[in-house]
C-alpha cells in the first residue's frame, strides 16, 4: 500500500489516504467539507538509491558510447563499447587496438611505442619480402 495525499479545493485540507500501488483516484469528496479534494501529484516523492545508481550506470555507458563512436570515426574498432573511454585514452590508432594487448605482454618492461616501431618495421619488412 501507498500513501497519497488529497488537498480539498474547497476548504484547502489535506489528508493522506492509502491505496494499493497505481490504484490512486485523481478525485475524492473531502471528509470536512464534501468538497472536491484532488491529488497531490508528486508529494512524498522520493527517488531511491538504485534509481540514482541506475542513473549513474546509464551516464557512464552514454560516454562509453559516445568515446566508441568517436573512435569508429577514427577508422578505429574496439572491441566492445564498454571500455571505449580507456581504449581511446591508451590507443593512438587502430594498430593499438589490434595488437597492443597481445604484444605488450612480451616484454612488459619495454615501452609500448618502441614495441609498436619494432612490430612495424617488421611488418613492412615481411611486405617488401613477399612484394618482392
């Protein structure tokens, strides 16, 4: 049961009265007057702790998401939206993306842009062999 409060046009009363959720009439006859007492819209609202998480949690996927389009226009792919605003922080292009994790743990102690050159230039060694 719910509890909502009716103010009477008539003599400016207000009285709570219970009922089941959602089962509120917009109306009812005043006790002390048997005038029209209407329902108070919005009194003893209150917004709950797991409301305002779920709140906080959709903020932070709407700037997961807004982060992963910005690197799909940067001909970027991640791998998933959730993320996305690391991704792009860590993640100059789309060569991070693919193979940053799975390098990077080779050797932990070099700096990823001297590993990121080393793979490259081998890359583009293998390229010219098989051009060639």
């Amino acid at each position: 049961m719910a509890t909502y409060e009716y103010r009477c046009g008539s003599c400016e009363e207000t009285e709570d009265f219970e009922f089941s959720m959602g089962k509120a009439p917009r109306i009812l006859v005043c006790d002390d007057c048997g005038g029209i007492a209407q329902l108070v819209i919005g009194a003893g609202v209150q917004i709950g702790p797991l409301t305002m998480e779920a709140r906080t949690e959709q903020q932070k996927y709407d700037q997961e998401a807004e982060a992963y389009k910005r690197l799909r226009d940067r001909g970027m792919q991640p791998e998933h939206v959730v993320g996305s605003r690391q991704v792009e922080d860590t993640c100059e292009d789309a060569f991070d993306i693919t193979y940053k994790h799975r390098l990077q743990p080779v050797a932990p102690k070099e700096p990823w842009r001297a590993i990121r050159e080393r793979v490259r230039d081998g890359m583009e060694a293998a390229r010219d062999v098989s051009n060639a």
